[in-house]
C-alpha cells in the first residue's frame, strides 16, 4: 500500500525537548512505523511554506495519508485542501493525528470547529477501548497507557463519530473521544489525539501497533471511485 504521510516541521521540534522524544524527527518516526508495516512510505514536510511538496503525482498514488500539523494550519493552500479532500471523499483513508483537529483538512470534512479543551502538562493519559471488537483495537486490550501527552478534552466539536473506539481519560479528571472513525463519501478517515511533538508517545510499541491498524481499517476497499459526483445528477441534468 501507498502511504504518504504529512507532516510539519516546526521551531519546538528543534527544541531541547523536541529532539529528545523524537531526534530522527517525528515525520520519519511515523514514516518508520509504517515501513516497518510493508508500506511505501513518502514523507511530505510541511512548514511555513505549507504543503508544497505535495504533488499531484503522490497525491494520486496515495492509499492513505497520515496528517500531522501544528504551527502552519494556515500555510496550507485552499487549492491543496481542495484536492485532498475530494480524494478523500472518492475513497483514500485518512488518519489525523493529535493537533491536526485543527487543520483546515479536518474541519473540511467534519464540518464543525473542532475546538477542545488542552494543557500542555506532560500527564499521564489513559486510552480506554470501548469498541474491543474493532479492528483498529485488535490485540491491544482494555486500555493503553501514555506516561505523558498534552491533555485534550472535551466539549470536542465534532459530529458524532461513525465509530467511537476509544476514550482517553486524563490525570487532571477530563476525557476525549480520542479515537474516532469517521465515514466521508467513498472513505473513512480516523482520528487519534495522542502525538504532542515533545513527548515520545509514537514511540510507544501499542501506539505503533494501533495507528498501523488504524492504516489497513481506512484503507480503501475498493478502487477510488473516478469522481464524487451521482451519475444520475448528470443523467438527469438540463442540457
Ligand atoms: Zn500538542
């Protein structure tokens, strides 16, 4: 499978503590994770340039994307938005990782804000399965533990999900639907809260083992379908 992941870099990755979880970078984090899975991996940087290097040609070739952004959500063009999206709604899955519920790529396809409640506070979350018979919580048991990520929590704005498989508890008391399966057009893309760039949470064998499930359940099962668009809108159509 063609996976191309997207992924910012930014100034608090360069940080001290930025190059401690993730030294190789947490774009070729991720892109190992998924290599380690058989997948062709290409690695797309985002900054504040946006998402240039996100070609038409990876564009077409990709199964999945995996987005991670932070800093440049507003860097990113309209026109690359644009193109994602309707290849997300023809059936390439999606997997948006912690921040990115504020790209402007999520809440194109959710529709809604998106806000939430955060703190940057280094506690300990615990990822509670509610769904033990989904594929993406295969193998994984009740929960998974995170010694320290960002609390998210809610009231999150989104739709109710498709799928909800997991919900994350913090120490400081909140939750978060952090694990979500959402059905857009032709694809499904999910969502996963964890992955603050300054704590190694991907570096975590059952974070891995999660988002590589999360990769094969998104998917398409099908061939992408040519265009969005009802064949009988144009049947129909005045000409
Ligand atoms: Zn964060």
């Amino acid at each position: 499978m063609n996976v191309t992941v997207a992924c910012e870099h930014n100034p608090a990755m360069d940080s001290e503590e930025g190059k401690r979880a993730y030294p190789e970078g947490l774009g070729v984090c991720l892109k190992e994770m998924l290599s380690e899975a058989g997948h062709c991996v290409t690695l797309v940087t985002m900054d504040e340039n946006g998402a240039e290097g996100l070609t038409d040609d990876i564009l077409a070739k990709t199964d999945v994307m995996f987005w991670w952004g932070h800093w440049y959500h507003q860097k990113v063009s309209d026109e690359i938005i644009g193109k994602v999206a309707d290849r997300a709604l023809r059936g390439m899955g999606m997997v948006f990782l912690h921040s990115a519920h504020d790209s402007k790529m999520f809440k194109k396809l959710l529709g809604s804000s998106c806000s939430l409640k955060w703190r940057e506070d280094g506690e300990h979350e615990r990822l509670w399965c509610v769904d033990p018979t989904h594929p993406v919580a295969r193998g994984l048991g009740e929960f998974i533990d995170i010694p320290e990520e960002e609390m998210y929590g809610e009231p999150f704005d989104i739709p109710t999900p498709d799928e909800l498989v997991y919900i994350g508890w913090f120490r400081g008391g909140e939750v978060l639907r952090g694990g979500c399966v959402f059905r857009r057009g032709a694809g499904k893309l999910f969502y996963f809260n964890p992955g603050h760039e300054t704590y190694p949470t991907y570096k975590l064998p059952a974070v891995r083992q999660l988002l590589r499930q999360a990769c094969d359940y998104v998917a398409p099962a099908l061939p992408l379908k040519e265009k969005i668009c009802c064949p009988h809108i144009e049947q129909f159509s005045v000409r």
